[in-house]
C-alpha cells in the first residue's frame, strides 16, 4: 500500500471511530478505555531514509479528538504532576474532545510557550504518560493517552491559523513595566521559558545567544527531520510579541562576563541557561584520529549550519560509508539517523547494555530500526584505528555481560575477557553526552559548582551569587526540554520574588 492510501486510511478509521463514538453520547471509564491509541501518520521508513524532511506527521483532526476521548478525566490529575511544567493536560484533552481546540490550545500555552517543540520531542512515556491512569490500567506506559501527540496537533493547528493571513495580528497584552531588566544568558528551552515568564510579570527581558540563531539545543542538537528548525525560530520569535529582545553572536563569558551585565550594563538579575555543551570523550587510542567526531560536532554542522545541504552549504558534513555511534541515548540515535541521510550505506549502534537499558526514546529506537540502523548491543570500543592517512578504519570492540545494578539502577556492564573483535568502518561519532561549559563560570569565581562543573542552584534556581540564577542543563547536566523549561519556569518566579524584595 502506498504512503497516500496509508494515510487515507488511517483519515478515513479515525473518522469513522469519531462519528460512531459522538453516536454514543456519553462514554463510560469502559468505554474510554477500549479505544485503541491512535497511530500517529509517518513517512514510509526506506523513502524518509533518504530525506530529512520531518518523520512523524503529525495527527489528523478526528485522530486527535478521538485519543483525547481516551482520557478517563480523573480528578486528581496524575498526568500534571508528571509534567514539569503543569500544563492542565486533563483540560486540554477534554477541550479537544469536544472540538473546542482554540481553547484547548489557549490551555497549553498558559503554562508552555513551547508545545510544538514539546509534542514533537518529549520523553512523554516517561513523564505524563508514565502517569496516567489508562497506562496504569493496561499495565503499559506505552498504551497511555497520547497526550504528546495531542498537543503536537494543537501546536501546529494554532501555528497554522496563526500564520493565515487572514488571522487578525492581536499584540499580546504587555503587563505594567516592573522597572527591571533581566538578562537571559541562553537561548534554549529553559532561557526561553524563563524569558515569557518574566515578561509576563512586567519584565525588560533580554536574551543572550552565542550563536547566529536562537533556540538552543532545538536548534543545532536535534535534528530537521524530528524538530523542524522553522518551527523552533517561530516558537523563539513569538517571545518578540512579548517584548523579549534576542541578541545573538553575543558570547557571555568573552563579549560581556555575568559581572558586566549586572553592574556595568544595569540589570537587576541574571538567568544562566547556557546548557551543556561540552562533548564527552572515551579516552580510548584513536580517538584523534580523522573520521572520529563528538556527536555535538556532527549534529551542530548538519543541524544549525545545513552541512547536509552539500549544495547550498558551506560548512562540509565528513562523507562515510560505514559509521559507528558509540552510545545508546536519544542523541546517539539523532547521529544514526543523521549519517544515513549524509549518505552511509551502514549504520551501527554499539552500545554496553541491551536495549531494554537505552535511555534512548522508545519510539526513536523504533524509527532508527526502520531505517536500517543496526543495533550492536553488549559491546563497547577499546581503540579506534587508522589507515596511513591518518584516518579512520576500524574500531577495536570488547563484548559484555550485565551484572548487578550499578548507581543509575541499570545492569552494570561487565567487560568479558578476550572478547574483542574489529569492526570496519571510514568513522565513528561518541554520542556519551556533554558535560557543562566552563566559560561562564570560569569567569564568574563565586558561582560554587559541582565536580562535574553544573552550576549548584536553591530550589528557586537562585546561585551562590546574589541577582544570579540558574537552570536547564547547566545545572542538571544533559536532561529533557521539558525539564529544562520547569527549571525556566521555577526559576522566573524566583527572580521576580528577588526583584520585588531589592526593589522594598
């Protein structure tokens, strides 16, 4: 069957379902849980492969109204109390079932400002979903309501209407000036919500990027065809209605320190979002080696800079026809996927644990398997290899076992002895996370930092120096975008109760 005729299909059940379950009138706790969860719309695995237009489709009307029919409405809300940032999900999922979706999207955005970028790339199954009473229920997270799906349909549905040019340009409604400025260093998931939350309480919110374009991580780390980078820009530029102002090429830490933005430039306090940005290596031989990338790098060039462009972009992408990715996370997967679309021919994952460990998303492992992207599990690299060149060839691998849980709860991986064995391939990507850049901090003494350098915040994101605060990835080392938005979130009401106390 071909993609059209799949997604006629799957148009013509969802509404058919609608209508049968609108026929009903009222839907018993029973009734709701017998509806399946809806498929969402995807590309055809080996056309996608070959493109880096976006993979999932997003919902149809009827599919949306229909998985938010699942919802069992409870009234102790299990679902919000996942979701870092509160968002009202019952309400939203009522709202669209009932076909009210500019209301059910007016829900969303009073606790987010990010919900396309959410729908699209947060680990629901592990925060809301993880939660929800349908999942309990099924004894799977997996069969929850589909609430990120949902709200992706939302996002895009508002987005689209918004761009009509029929829709009427409303300003938002600017609170009274409080009389403080605020600098935002990062313009990232957490830098982003930090800055509407502020400026809704009356704010001059500026906004620090060091690169040439706003968004953070949803911009150079996650790729096109899984974040579209329309979408972030759009999502950064509705914060301009707002007042915010984004500064980009501005490099806090070199143009300005954090001390020249709170004594020389005049504002009143001071949000560090500047992520983790520090690629981790193995320490292993070869790894100097050409060929041999952090998958900071290699996403950066093929995400922020079009490296995949090979026809329109000057930044070059490395051309490989077998690649290994070393690590088992949602980026390991991103970088996969990334060197398919380059043009590899083979793809490997080598990772120490088994499947069931990968802190990877359940449907991210699902997508890269479709495509091809062979999973080598219980191995890990001992060295890298080169040719006369200089340049990558091989990769040295020791297989394992798991034994007892080590401090993250998984199985510890446990190198088995005279296992080793030589896998060919023209380059590799360590995709093991990034720890914190210590640009800002190595120019600000008194902020006190971990071992690994994460910023040490109170539980209202305050530092150890007096005006600065902290949140997102800096903090928490490499997380979600949704946990960094609670920290963006925690974080502004922070700053406000500081503002409002220097200014009695």
């Amino acid at each position: 069957m071909s993609d059209t005729k799949k997604l006629e299909a799957l148009r013509a059940e969802a509404a058919s379902l609608r209508k049968e379950l609108a026929a009903k009138g009222s839907l018993s706790p029973k009734d709701r849980r017998a509806i399946a969860q809806q498929d969402m719309p995807s590309q055809d695995p080996q056309v996608r492969r070959h493109n880096m237009n976006e993979v999932a489709l997003g919902y149809f009307e009827d599919q949306a109204v229909v998985e938010s029919l699942r919802c069992l409405g409870c009234a102790n809300k299990p679902c919000v109390s996942g979701c870092p940032v509160s968002i009202d999900i019952p309400s939203f999922l009522a709202q669209t079932a009932a076909g009210k979706f500019d209301e059910a999207y007016a829900t969303i955005r009073e606790s987010s400002m990010l919900p396309a970028i959410c729908g699209r790339v947060c680990p629901q199954e592990k925060q809301c979903m993880a939660k929800c009473t349908v999942g309990k229920v099924e004894k799977d997270p997996e069969k929850s309501v589909a609430i990120g799906r949902v709200e992706r349909f939302l996002a895009d549905r508002g987005r689209a209407l918004a761009a009509s040019p029929n829709a009427p340009k409303v300003a938002a409604p600017r609170p009274k000036a409080s009389g403080f400025r605020v600098a935002i260093v990062g313009s990232g998931p957490s830098g982003l919500t930090a800055a509407a939350d502020l400026a809704r309480l009356g704010h001059d919110v500026t906004i620090y990027e060091a690169f040439h374009k706003p968004g953070g991580v949803a911009v150079y780390g996650i790729p096109e065809f899984r974040l579209p980078k329309a979408i972030v820009e759009e999502e950064a530029r509705s914060l301009e209605l707002l007042g915010v102002k984004i500064v980009c090429d501005f490099l806090v830490g070199r143009t300005r320190t954090v001390h020249d933005l709170l004594e020389k430039d005049g504002f009143g306090a001071v949000y560090i979002a500047t992520g983790a940005g520090l690629p981790k290596f193995m320490g292993i031989p070869g790894e100097d080696l050409v060929g041999v990338f952090s998958a900071n790098e290699y996403l950066t060039r093929s995400n922020l800079m079009k490296a995949y462009d090979r026809e329109n972009a000057a930044t070059p992408l490395y051309s490989a026809k077998r690649v290994a990715v070393f690590g088992g996370g949602n980026v390991a997967m991103d970088a996969a996927r990334t060197s398919l679309r380059a043009g590899a021919d083979e793809v490997r994952i080598v990772y120490r644990r088994t499947e069931a460990e990968m802190p990877a998303r359940v449907e991210e492992v699902h997508h890269a398997k479709e495509e091809g992207v062979i999973f080598d599990y219980l191995a890990n690299p001992t060295a890298i290899i080169g040719d006369e060149k200089g340049r990558v060839k091989a990769a040295v691998c020791q297989r394992y076992k798991l034994g007892e849980p080590d401090a993250s709860g998984r199985a510890k991986p446990i190198a088995i002895p005279g296992s080793e064995y030589t896998l060919e391939i023209d380059a590799c990507i360590v995709a093991l996370g990034n720890d914190s850049n210590p640009l800002v901090t190595g120019t600000t003494p008194e902020l006190k930092t971990t071992p690994r350098g994460n910023i040490i915040v109170d539980e209202h994101g305050a530092t150890s120096m007096r005006g600065v605060f902290a949140g997102g990835d800096i903090v928490q080392g490499a997380a979600t975008v949704i946990l960094a938005m609670g920290d963006g979130r925690r974080a502004a009401v922070g700053i406000d109760t500081y503002l409002k106390g220097k200014k009695r």
